[in-house]
C-alpha cells in the first residue's frame, strides 16, 4: 500500500485492516476506525509488516491494540516482525483492554526513527497505554525512537511486558516520556512476571513515581524533563514531538549507529551544532536540524 488512506471503517477485528499475509505500507494514514470485538482498531497483524513514513492515527477498540494489533506467534502462526520506520502512532485507545497503541503477544517490534505518542489503555486494569506484549519471547529492539504521553489505567505507560519471555530487550537513542500509570505504577516501563534487563545507550527517561518496574537498563539512561512540544507538523511526512530550547535530549549522545536522517527526513546530526565529533538528539527528532534537500524525501521509483 503506497499514498493510500484507511478511515472511518469498523469490524469486529481489524477496524480498518486484517492482513493474513505479508504487508508493506509506505506514505500511508490509517486513521479513525474501530474493531468493535476482538481487537486491532487501525490494523490486525497476522504476517511479517512493515510501516514506512505512515501514521496511524485516532482508531479505537473494546479489545487490545487500538492501533495494531500483532498476532504473530499466537493461534498456531508463525512469530512475524512488525517493523515501525520513521511512522508515528498516536491517540489510539483501547478502553477497555490492553495495547493502546500496539498489542503484540510476543515481542518481534522493531522500530526506527518513530514516534509512539498519546495512546491510552484507559481502563483501571489497562495495561501497556503505547505498547502491550504478552511475553517477549522475540526481540524487541527501539532505535532513535520517542515513546512520550502515553497513558494506561494499571501498569506500563509506554511499554507493558506482561511475562519475559526469552528475546531480547534492545534501546538505543530511545525517548521515555510517559506518566500514566496510576494503580500499578511503572510510568515508563512495566514488566508483571519476571523481570527484563534493557541492552543498549544514549537513552532518556523522564516521568513520575515508580518510572520502571521489574525493568532495568544496562547503561543508566540519562534523566530529566525533555521539553516536547506537542504532536504537530514539524515537517516531514508524520506528526513529530519536537524538543524544545534547553532539552536535556538535544546533542546528548554520539551518532554512531543512528540513522543519517530524523523522522522528518533531516539530516542527523545536525551540522549546525557547533560541536567536534557532531553530537545527535535523543528521540526521533533531531532539533533545529536542516533538510537534506536530495534525500530527504526518499528515492523516486525508477
């Protein structure tokens, strides 16, 4: 799917999408569906997806996964990597179950250059507001990602691990800006069963009481408020958290193994920094930087 649009559509599982086999959605906004039953308001995952430079956005369920709902490795199927690059989720909602923004059962994310931002498992047993995975028995990598405003009623406001599992938990220039955790704490991160230890660096952490639970990093993330600005148009295809003047995230951590370009398209790290080696941002945005006008937009088909 490229250049297309999926809005305003309704099942009782996958509002907008349910995808049995192989997916590839580039330049694409699924938006303001709704999964009335069993789960994955925006889309319900079976086979190996990937998400380019897409939004999905605003989708609802009285199941799990507003946004996505990711079935690989359940019902006799195959674990399937769902990779996220440069997309933004947001303000997806399951009210009544887990998986505000994504519902996976086990693990299998990789995300890139994306944003995770205002999705909510509401209810007070509600867990995993942005991401809920059963048990991580696949690896669960984030890079140059910004997971922010996300809320759940329980346990886990950026990401919930319900059991660890056997695969992997890897951040590395990854954003945590979730408070939303009023019962069961864990604002940020939360794991019920088990516990999990997170591989990788140059990560920030920001939020109330009780930040992480059953989780810990092998290199301390640093901490402090990053100063977002709200989801908007900061150029580019998607919706963006920007930092703002004076965020700890800005020009905090070394480039290498980051992407050449932010979210938005622009370069990273940003030339105007001032500083030798060129430091990058924390998160999917790299602040104040400049477009690169040849790359920026990605590559005409020939």
């Amino acid at each position: 799917m490229t250049n297309s649009n999926v809005a305003n559509n309704s099942a009782w599982l996958g509002g907008g999408m349910c995808v049995k086999g192989t997916l590839t959605m580039t330049d694409s906004l699924v938006k303001d569906n709704s999964a009335t039953y069993f789960g994955g308001g925006g889309i319900f995952l079976y086979g190996v997806s990937t998400l380019t430079r897409s939004t999905i956005s605003d989708n609802t369920t009285t199941g799990a996964g507003g946004g996505i709902l990711a079935a690989g490795g359940s019902y006799n199927v195959p674990p399937a990597l769902l990779t996220l690059d440069s997309s933004t989720l947001s303000g997806n909602t399951a009210p009544y179950g887990n998986g505000g923004g994504i519902f996976s059962f086990v693990g299998d994310l990789a995300f890139v250059n994306s944003t995770i931002a205002g999705n909510s498992a509401s209810g007070t047993s509600g867990y995993g507001g942005g991401i809920y995975v059963k048990q991580n028995d696949q690896p669960i990598t984030m890079r140059q990602t910004t997971i922010a405003s996300n809320t759940a009623g329980s346990r886990g406001g950026g990401l919930m691990i319900k059991q660890s599992g056997a695969g992997t938990v890897t951040f590395d220039g990854t954003l945590f800006a979730n408070t939303g955790a009023p019962f069961g704490g864990g604002g940020n991160i939360g794991v019920t069963i088990g516990s999990i230890t997170i591989a990788g660096s140059g990560n920030l952490e920001f939020s109330g009481p009780a930040g992480d639970i059953n989780a810990t990093f092998d290199t301390a993330p640093l901490t402090g408020d990053p100063l977002l600005g709200p989801l908007a148009s900061n150029g580019g295809p998607t919706q963006t958290m920007l930092p703002g003047a004076g965020s700890p995230a800005i020009n905090a951590i070394a480039c290498a193994g980051a992407p050449p370009v932010d979210q938005r398209g622009m370069l990273r790290p940003d030339p105007a920094s001032g500083s030798w080696p060129m430091p990058c941002d924390i998160g999917a945005v790299e602040a104040n930087s400049i477009s690169d006008l040849i790359f920026a937009n990605g590559f005409e088909s020939p």
